[in-house]
C-alpha cells in the first residue's frame, strides 16, 4: 500500500475499475517496457496529441526534442499536460463481435512537466534516453557537444499523478455464447527485433557492438 501513487479525481479509474492499477513499480514498468509516448496538451482552445520518445529516471519522465519544437516551448511554460504509453499484448477474439477486446498494459501520467536547463542535467538525460532506447550504447557513441545540448531542450513530468491500466486473459462472453461452435481465445502479440542491418556507409573492419547482436535476446 505504500509504493502505491495517490488516486485523485483526475486519475481514478470509471470504467472497468478492477483493471486500474497504481501501484508505482508496475506503472514504472509498463513505462521502461515501451518506447513511444503520446503527450497531450491544448494551446489556445486546441488539443494536440504528439507521439514522441522518453525515459524515466527515477519517479520522473524526460522528453527531449529540437529548441525550436511549439510542444516543447509551449510545455516548458508549466501549462497542464497528459502523457500516455500503451503495449499491446494480445488480440481478444470473442464468439460475438461485442465483446472482442485486447489485452493491453497502459499508464496516463498528468501534470506539468519542468525545463531542464543545467547542462549536467540534459547530459544525464540524453543518457536516459539512449539506454532506454538500447542498454551499453552511451558508452560507444560521441556525446552530445555544447551546441548540441544548446540545441536540445528537455523537460522533466514528475509522476506524481498517474495510473495504469491493465487487461490480461481470456474473452468474457455471454453465457449463452458458450454454446456456440465459435474459436474464441488470444492471438498473442509482442515486438520482436530483427538482425541488425548495417549502414549502408559502415566500415566494413567493424563489427558489430555486442550490446547491438545481443538486443535481439531481450
């Protein structure tokens, strides 16, 4: 009960709530596991939602991108913002159409995110997102110099305010929908990494990094 985020009327769970969860290490890994977050915010009366990368460190996720992005701009402002991650596990094949369904892992992250402008912050951060992204790359790869990180602009949204949501199992069907001479289960689904393909400007003495060939174990 005590790793579990605080609910609040923002973040409580109406419909099906027995599949919210908010226990902070599930939410947190649910938000390790994914690569692509959506944020959602709304400048002068208009909604957008843009999918972009992130990272966690610690109980706060990062997102980075170009000085010049309006999202950016606008989010460092402190205006509200809701951040969403979702996997998709597996297709729910009902024997009626109604009650098809996935099963899926999702977290909504609210609040108002805070710029990051100590260069020893962004680094860590930009570290963050390269090993989110794939584990023992920062340490072979040229960081990022001082025009770049003039470059970057990164924001920090602590997860204070958040939940998850999960379905796990087999279709729930009618009861009388039992009788019917129907398949009924659970495709499975899951992202799968191919054999890395090397650029096309690659050295051909360089092999390739074990961090890299191993990636497809994970």
């Amino acid at each position: 009960m005590g790793n579990e985020i605080p609910q609040t009327k923002k973040t409580k769970i109406r419909r099906l709530p027995k599949r919210g969860v908010f226990d902070r290490d599930a939410i947190y890994k649910i938000l390790d596991e994914a690569f692509i977050c959506h944020v959602g915010f709304v400048i002068d009366g208009q909604p957008f939602v843009i999918p972009t990368g992130y990272a966690r460190i610690g109980g706060d996720l990062v997102i980075h991108g170009s000085a010049a992005s309006r999202m950016l701009r606008n989010l460092s402002g402190g205006i509200d913002v809701c951040v969403t991650v979702t996997l998709v596990d597996g297709l729910v094949l009902a024997r009626s159409a109604f009650h098809h369904s996935m099963n899926y892992r999702s977290v909504v992250v609210l609040g108002k995110a805070v710029l990051v402008d100590d260069d020893s912050e962004k680094l860590t951060a930009l570290e963050a997102f390269t090993e989110h992204i794939v584990p023992g790359r920062w340490t072979e790869i040229r960081w990022p110099t001082e025009l770049e990180l003039k470059a970057t602009t990164v924001l920090r949204l602590p997860i204070e305010e958040a939940s998850a949501k999960i379905r796990t199992g087999d279709p729930v069907d009618d009861e009388e929908d039992y009788a019917m001479d129907v398949w009924a289960g659970v495709i499975p689904l899951a992202l799968r990494a191919g054999t890395p393909i090397g650029d096309k400007r690659q050295k051909k003495e360089i092999e390739v990094s074990k961090h890299v060939l191993n990636y497809r174990q994970k």
